[in-house]
C-alpha cells in the first residue's frame, strides 16, 4: 500500500502524498525489507535506525520508502564500516540527528504553511510552491551554518588538547519566572513567538560573550561558557534584563556551577551540571546563585566570609542548602558590583 492508497492519506485532498513525492524525489514504492536488501544491511538493523530517527513503525508490507532511505541506509553502513559510527556511538549519534531534525522540520513546515496562508495561496499548490522555491536555498544554507559549527566545535577541541570526553566549564540554567501562568494568557502562536522571543534574546547576549546554548528544557536554557566570568556577565544580564519594567524580556533567574563536566554529541553531564541545576530551582526571581567551584573562579578565595567583593562582582554567602542529590552546599548570591 503507498500512500496515494492511504484512505487516512485521501482525506487531506493528497498533500502529504503530494509532499512525499516532491520532498523524496519519487512516490514511496519500496517496502523496509526491500530497502534493507538492497542497502546490504540486516532488516533489524534498518529497523532500529529509523525507530532512533524517531520515525513511527511501519507495518512490513507498507511500501513507505523511496531510494532516497536506500542510499542513507547504504551511507550508515558506509560509516560504520569506516569506524565512525561504532555501535557504542551509534544509538546516540542517529537518536541526536532525529531528534534535532525533527524539531527544525517542524518550525519550517510551520513557517512555510503560514507564508502560504499570507498570500492566500491553496494548500497543495502554495506550499509545493513555496518549498521548491525555497527548499534548495534552506539546504545550503544549513549545510553552511552546519560546516562553521564543526569549526567551531573542532577548535574548541584543539583549544582543550584534552584526550577524554571532559572539560572544565561554567554551566548556567536560566529559568524563566512565572511562565506557567503566562503561558496560560497567550494562544499557542503567541506562546510560541514569546518563547523563540526570548530564546533569540538569550542566544544574541550569550554568543556575544562567549558562550553557547546547549539546549531548552520547557522553559529553561541550558548555557555553557568556557570562563566563569563570562558565564556571570551572561547571567548577570540577563536577570538584569528581566527586572527591568521597562524591558519585554520576561523575568527570569538562574544557577551557575563550574568545574569538570563530561561532554557527549554536544550535550553536558555530571555533577556540575546537576548543581546548576538545582540551584536554579531554588534561585529567587531575577537572582544568580553560584556554588563554590564558581565562587573560587571568579574570586580566587575559598568561600570563608560572609560577603566578599571581587572587582565588577559582589557574592553574597547564604546558608547552606540541601537539594536533591547534594546536601549542605555552599552557595552564594551573585551581584554586579554598583558603580559609585
């Protein structure tokens, strides 16, 4: 069955079918065991790729894939064969790809149906339209913006001459402050456009500093920097930002901690991170609190007075708090020094 023969596929007067041909290059005509034989890969394993792609389960007798799903499953095979994608490495790798596409895809399907709702243009027609006139453009320009980020990622790499899948790091999450409430105010679209606000605020302060996103958990960002100062100045602002009535940025608050962190296809584990992230849960709204490895950083000291002043910063020590994982940690409120 293909999907012109789909009667759930009819019912949308044949624009998926229509998108699936133009996107895929051809209308689906190979079944998963058909495209795993002639890819020379097991079907189990074609299976488990594209369940990690975060595609839903197709019955066996589906004729779903093109040659477009050959050609990638000749690709992995193509990789793994090379070393790159051992099997340590390889539900992570493919599970990050889905993941990530699916997100992006989603954003541009949505931004090309409202373009073609703007000119008023039928749904088959206007976003075929749009797509092809667009589709090549956008691939470039991800493969461009794709490539600098390797730069990036490779120089970072060198820059540490570290061996091990570690580096010291300042990790912040930033939470923003009453955003179930606010969420309840605002329709879907205008939830959506005040959070890519917000993120697109976030990303312009953090990248300007020398820092980077990692990822948004629901409301929070998870923000990395290779200094603790440049993390505090990020944070710092941005809780400045949000306290500012004058200013649409939302209230937000958030938690830095700093030390050795274990880095994975891009992500941040361990303690460290753990500890920001706690401490964010118990940040006051727009309040940075910093534990001691961020404390020592900036500072230099060891955390014994009650309040100290390092240049463009002020700490102020709390009592020790008791998270979820972590007992009695020293934490301290961190200010922008007050110009006289």
């Amino acid at each position: 069955m293909t999907a012109s023969d789909d009667p759930a596929a009819q019912q949308d007067g044949g624009v998926v079918a229509a998108l699936e041909e133009h996107l895929l290059g051809e209308a689906p005509w190979l079944t998963q065991r058909q495209v795993a034989e002639r890819a020379g890969v097991p079907l189990a394993t074609a299976n488990e790729l594209w369940h990690l792609l975060g595609f839903a389960h197709v019955p066996d007798d589906a004729a779903a894939f093109t040659t477009a799903d050959v050609r990638a499953l000749q690709l992995t095979s193509d990789l793994i064969r090379l070393g790159i994608l051992s099997q340590d490495r390889q539900d992570g790798l493919v599970r990050t790809w889905g993941r990530s596409f699916a997100r992006l895809a989603d954003w541009q399907v949505a931004l090309l149906a409202s373009v073609a709702a703007e000119v008023g243009a039928d749904p088959t027609e206007g976003l075929l339209a749009i797509s092809d006139e667009t589709l090549p453009r956008v691939q470039e320009l991800q493969s461009y913006v794709w490539r600098r980020h390797l730069l990036s990622a490779g120089s970072r790499l060198l820059a540490e001459r570290s061996s091990g899948p570690t580096a010291t790091l300042a990790v912040c999450f930033v939470d923003i402050v009453g955003y179930t409430s606010r969420s309840r105010t605002l329709t879907d679209r205008e939830l959506v456009s005040w959070l890519e606000s917000f993120e697109s605020v976030v990303l312009g302060l953090t990248v300007d500093r020398g820092g980077r996103i990692i990822k948004n958990i629901g409301d929070e960002l998870l923000i990395v920097a290779d200094s603790a100062e440049a993390m505090a100045d990020i944070a710092l602002e941005l809780t400045r930002r949000g306290a500012d009535p004058d200013d649409p940025f939302p209230a937000v608050r958030a938690g830095i901690a700093y030390g050795e962190v274990v880095t994975r296809l891009g992500d941040v584990f361990g303690p460290v991170v753990n500890i920001a992230a706690r401490l964010t849960s118990v940040a006051r709204p727009s309040s940075v609190l910093i534990d001691l490895g961020a404390y020592a950083a900036l500072t230099g000291g060891e955390g014994d007075d009650d309040t100290d002043h390092a240049g463009t910063y002020r700490f102020r020590r709390l009592r020790r708090i008791s998270v979820k994982g972590y007992s009695r940690l020293k934490v301290w409120v961190l200010q922008a020094t007050v110009s006289p």
